[in-house]
C-alpha cells in the first residue's frame, strides 16, 4: 500500500463515488466505521453525488441487520459479543448482497433494533446498474463479497474518546478485529480529522 495523501473530504466523495461508477452492472459498495466515524452519512453523501450523476444507488445500515437481543445480551456486553453476535452478517449477505445479485433486489432492514421486533420491511427491486453502499462497523473480514471497500478508520485514542461509557467495551471490539480481519479496504482512510482525512488506494482493484 502507498503512503497516506491529504484529500478534502469533498474529493474522497468523488474519488469513492468514480470508484463506483466506473464498474458496470450492479455494484456493492462497504462503507466500513466505527458508529462514531458516522459511516451511514458518509454513503449517503456518495449516493447523492452518484444520483447527480443518474446513477440508481442506495445505502443499507448495518445497524437494520442487527441479531435480536436475546442473542446480543446473551453473554453480556462484552467486546466478544460485540465482534460475534451483535450484527446479522450472514443475513446480510443473503438479503442483500446475494439477493441484489441474483435476483435484482434487496432487503433494506431485517430487524429494528429500537423494538427488538422483525423490521417487516419489503424487498427494493433494483433499477438499471444500482450501486448499493453498506455501511456499518466490522464488515471486511467477514467473507462478504463487495466490489469495492472503503475504511473510515478512527485511531484508538479517538475510537476511546469517543467511545459513549455505556458502550466503551465495542472500541476494543473494534481494534481487535481490525487487526484479525486479514482484509485491507480499497480506499482506506485516515478519518480522525474530517475536515483533513488523509487516504491511500490500492490500484490493484
């Protein structure tokens, strides 16, 4: 990987909204941060600019694809538990990824973590070359098949600051499975100062 470069936070959302519009076809897009990296409202500054573009796109939360509580809290809340049973992956990649693949839709939440009830929501049929932005923390080393990845990465001391107290115990969550993750984004950036991120690309993708 090269070294990070300086980027304003206006061309790292053309440099990732580029990234997808140059794949045809449908194209599945990992916005993967931390909650306090605000993952969701970056893909979504990126499906703006690709609408302006005439592109279809549409973002999916990680947080709509969370386990029932009985399964999260089951252990406690504890950083094992965050980085194994909090998030629904495998229902992820069958409601969205693989359902946007082979059948030309998706599901755009599974469970709504607010009332710890089924989300009920209908499946979203895709129109012509949809590029589907799935943001949530912890999603690269997961066997999940993106097209494109991008890591808003907080060190640990802005992870911790960060941190609510209530849920202090998801940073070392975070940091362990940044480091066992065996996977490296496309576009990872350096996203403590957002007003300054920093970014390095890959070029082999």
């Amino acid at each position: 990987m090269p070294e990070y470069s300086a980027i304003t936070t206006e061309a790292l959302i053309e440099l990732v909204t580029a990234r997808a519009a140059a794949r045809g076809g449908h194209v599945t897009v990992a916005v993967d941060g931390a909650d306090a990296a605000d993952p969701v409202v970056f893909a979504e500054r990126v499906a703006d600019r690709l609408h302006t573009r005439g592109r279809p796109a549409a973002v999916v939360s990680l947080h709509d694809f969370v386990r029932p509580a009985s399964l999260r809290y089951e252990f406690g809340r504890d950083e094992m538990s965050y980085r194994t049973a909090w998030f629904d992956y495998a229902g992820l990649n069958r409601e969205v990824l693989q359902a946007l693949r082979q059948e030309d839709r998706w599901l755009p939440a599974l469970w709504d973590e607010r009332t710890d009830r089924s989300a009920r929501a209908r499946s979203v049929a895709a129109q012509g070359d949809t590029v589907l932005l799935v943001a949530g923390p912890m999603l690269f080393g997961r066997g999940l098949d993106f097209d494109l990845g991008v890591e808003l990465r907080l060190s640990e001391g802005a992870l911790r600051r960060a941190a609510d107290p209530d849920a202090a115990f998801t940073t070392d969550a975070l940091l362990r499975h940044r480091r066992d993750a065996g996977e490296e984004a496309d576009i990872l950036v350096a996203w403590d100062h957002r007003d300054r991120p920093a970014v390095r690309v890959r070029q082999d993708r």
